[in-house]
C-alpha cells in the first residue's frame, strides 16, 4: 500500500501557492480521467490541458462524486472556498510535468530492474513476450495495454509496489523532445528498441532527430 499524503505530494510537486485542507488525506491513485474515477476518497486528480480538452472543467463533477483532492494549473474563481470548502488543491505550472515528476520519484523509490521499451512499432508486442517469458520467475509489473504516452507512462510507473521484482514499461513520442520526460520517469535499467519507422514523422524535423541522434534518446 502506498504511503503518501497530499501533504506529501505537495511537498514533491506542488510549485505556487496551495489550498491544504486535509494535509495527511492518503493518495493511493491518480486520476487524468473523469471517466476512470472509481477510488474518489483515495484518488488525486490531474487536471491536464490538451489540444482536444481541458481537464479543469470535471472539476465540478469530480467534487461533487467525493473526490477531494486535485492538481491544477489553472487559477479557480475567488469563490472556490465556498464552492469546494473541503478540497485540496495544489497549483503547479504544467499538470503533465507534476505528473511525471511525482512518477519519477515514486520509481526511484524501487531498487529493481525496470525494461524501457521503445520504437516505433511492436512496442506492447515485445513487452507482452517478455512478461509471458519471466512471469514464473519475478512479480512482474507491466505497463497496461499501450499506455506509453507522456501521460500514460506515469500512469503505468505509478503502480510500482512492494511485490513488484521487475517492471516493463513502453516509451513512444510523436514528436521531438518528447523522450527525455518519460525517460526520466522510467529510469530504465535495460532499454530496449524494437525498430525505426515512418510512423509519425510529420512530428519530427528529420529521421536523425528522430531516431535520437539530434536528441535525448531512452537511456
């Protein structure tokens, strides 16, 4: 069982001012997704801004289906301590970069062998192989489905636990400077790298960026 507060992520996130009402209120899970919400007593919810929406809008669902506790880089109307009287709040600048950041600490916490795998296809393939090959030997921890995003990766590295003797997580960009986050977030003892392709090349200035020789690659 995971052993952090909001008192505690805040101290390892939070960048701006912050509203604590519960500071030793646990956090077992993370949430990006209203939709996924099932913990809300335990979950923290990430309010991401992207091209295709805006998380800072289920705020107002969230809170009123028991979920307390949220990190937000956006600014909540002057009415917000009558709106949300009981909720956390921590403000950070990016909610992707807080993210990782609380990912890449809760890893480093884990002294095991972790498998970083990337390419630009055959990704989930090769970490399924892997996972069916060395399941009998270790208590092996994979990332879920093909959560290999900038989002996902923390996500799947999140669910590192005390059981766990090795893990397997997927790394894929689709475009440049994407690799050095989620790098950071696995922190990969063995890397591995199933192939180049012309899969989304349009996010890349040329193939030598994208195959890491003009940038940070996995490591």
């Amino acid at each position: 069982m995971k052993d952090y507060t909001i008192a505690k992520i805040s101290g390892i996130i939070s960048q701006l001012a912050q509203s604590i009402s519960t500071p030793d209120a646990r956090i077992e899970h993370l949430l990006t997704d209203s939709r996924s919400l099932m913990f809300p007593e335990t979950s923290l919810f990430f309010a991401i801004t992207t091209k295709r929406g805006d998380g800072h809008k289920y705020i107002p669902a969230l809170y009123a289906a028991g979920v307390r506790k949220f990190c937000k880089s956006k600014k909540i109307s002057a009415g917000a301590s009558q709106l949300y009287p009981d909720a956390n709040f921590l403000q950070v600048s990016d909610s992707t970069a807080a993210l990782q950041q609380l990912a890449s600490f809760h890893r480093n916490r884990y002294d095991i062998p972790v498998i970083g795998i990337t390419g630009s296809r055959g990704k989930t393939t090769v970490k399924e192989w892997l996972y069916q090959l060395l399941q009998c030997d270790e208590e092996v921890l994979r990332s879920p489905r093909s959560f290999n995003s900038q989002i996902g990766v923390p996500l799947s590295v999140w669910e590192l636990d005390e059981p766990d003797t090795l893990a397997i997580f997927e790394a894929g960009i689709s475009t440049s400077g994407e690799m050095q986050p989620i790098s950071n977030v696995i922190n990969p003892d063995i890397a591995v790298l199933t192939n180049l392709g012309a899969e989304h090349e349009e996010g890349f200035p040329s193939l030598a960026v994208k195959s890491g020789r003009e940038d940070t690659p996995i490591r």
